[in-house]
C-alpha cells in the first residue's frame, strides 16, 4: 500500500509543480501578490496530495509565529520546507545555493524571497544573506531556517551551523525553535512515504541578543524535543 499511495503521490504532485513553475514566471512579472499566490497555490497542492493520496495527517502545537523573526525548524524531509509555506505568513526560505540554482525552479524561488547560502562562501555569503534577511524584515515576513544545515534521520541531533548563530547575531530577531517528526514517515531520499501523523511543534520564542553558547542550546533542545520524547517512548506513534 506504501508503494501505490507514493506512485500516486508522485504521478500528481510532480506535474502539478511543473504547471505552477510555468505559472509563476508570469505571476512575478504581474507581480509579487500574483507571485504569492502561485506559491500558495502549489503548497495547498502538495498538502492536498500528501493528506489524500499518502493518508497524511498533520498536528500543529503552539502558537504560529507571526511577523519579521526567525523560525529555526527541525528538517527530516521535503515535506516540512513546503508545509511552512501554510504554517507562516509568506516565510523566507534560507536554502542551500544548489537549490537555488536549479533552471526555472531556482529563479522561482529567489524572486519570492528565498535566501541562499553556498556553505563555501564564508563572509561573503553571510553578507549577502544579512542583506536579503534585512529585506524580509522589512517587509515584515519571517525567515525560515534549517539551522542543522541539512536533512538528517530521525533521532540524529546534529549541532547547529556557526552560520545561524552569526544572523541571530547580526539582525538581533527573536527565534522561534520548530520541533517536527516528518522523518518516520517521510524518510530522506526514499521513495517510498507512508501514512501517519506528523506533528510540528512550535515554541516559546528564544529572545534576542543571548550569548551564543545559551540561544544555541535552548534552540538545540526545542527543535530536538521530540526526538527526546520518541527515543523516551520507546513505540511508533499511532497512525
């Protein structure tokens, strides 16, 4: 049943996303409120599709945060980067210049806001990042970030990357940590996706302006709080 809920999946999202791309290059040219609404569109899209044909179902915990702040969110999977489209007010993704690089899909993504970071880039990355982020402020948008730097299994609580503690620094944004279990059935670089609840937990916000060594470990320990708990429990979540 796994295997026929994924071809499912993939046979309609995937083309689904092909029209929104082909959309959204008009949409930026009408403009940003058009742009959005492509986006939008293709988030409600890929939720229809994870919800009906994957047997999905998704739990929000906390309050959603609203306005210019930062949103430092767990990441098992594909699923959570375009769930925060709903979850958030018109978020900026912070996402891997590889991503954004990608023909059509990438120019996409950087008309609407996305921030992107080339791990090699060292200072010069991070001052294009501060100039895209302040930007987003000002508009009022949140950015979202991946501060583990990339995908990891569940049960993996890797330390977060220098980079998130040096924007922290330099905007002086409150940060909204974003607990999440996507990975148990949405595992990384499998096909295959199954059933089940996902729950994105989001916590009290970690003020700004903290040392470092104490934003970086409550931040660690909110994003990380359900792998505490699964490993505690010790059984699957029910489906």
């Amino acid at each position: 049943m796994p295997l026929l809920r994924s071809l499912l999946f993939a046979l309609f999202f995937y083309p689904g996303t092909v029209v929104a791309v082909l959309l959204s290059f008009p949409g930026a040219a009408i403009g940003r409120k058009a742009l959005t609404a492509v986006v939008h569109g293709w988030a409600r899209w890929h939720h229809w599709c994870a919800v009906v044909l994957l047997g999905i179902r998704v739990r929000v915990e906390g309050p959603r945060p609203r306005g210019a702040m930062l949103v430092a969110a767990k990441h098992q999977s594909m699923f959570e980067t375009i769930e925060m489209l709903l979850l958030l007010d018109e978020p900026v993704l912070v996402m891997k210049k590889q991503l954004t690089d990608i023909p059509g899909w990438g120019w996409v993504a950087r008309t609407y806001g996305a921030i992107s970071v080339d791990r090699e880039g060292g200072a010069k990355t991070l001052r294009s990042m501060l100039k895209e982020a302040n930007r987003a402020i000002a508009a009022g948008r949140p950015i979202a970030i991946f501060p583990e730097g990339t995908r990891v299994m569940p049960g993996e609580t890797p330390p977060l990357q220098p980079g998130f503690a040096g924007l922290y620094r330099a905007l002086g944004l409150p940060v909204v940590p974003v607990a999440l279990d996507s990975g148990r059935l949405w595992p990384r670089r499998s096909f295959l996706k199954r059933p089940g609840l996902i729950t994105f937990r989001f916590a009290d916000p970690v003020p700004p302006g903290l040392p470092r060594k104490e934003m970086e470990a409550r931040v660690h320990a909110a994003i990380n709080v359900l792998e505490v708990s699964a490993a505690t429990n010790h059984h699957p979540r029910s489906s």
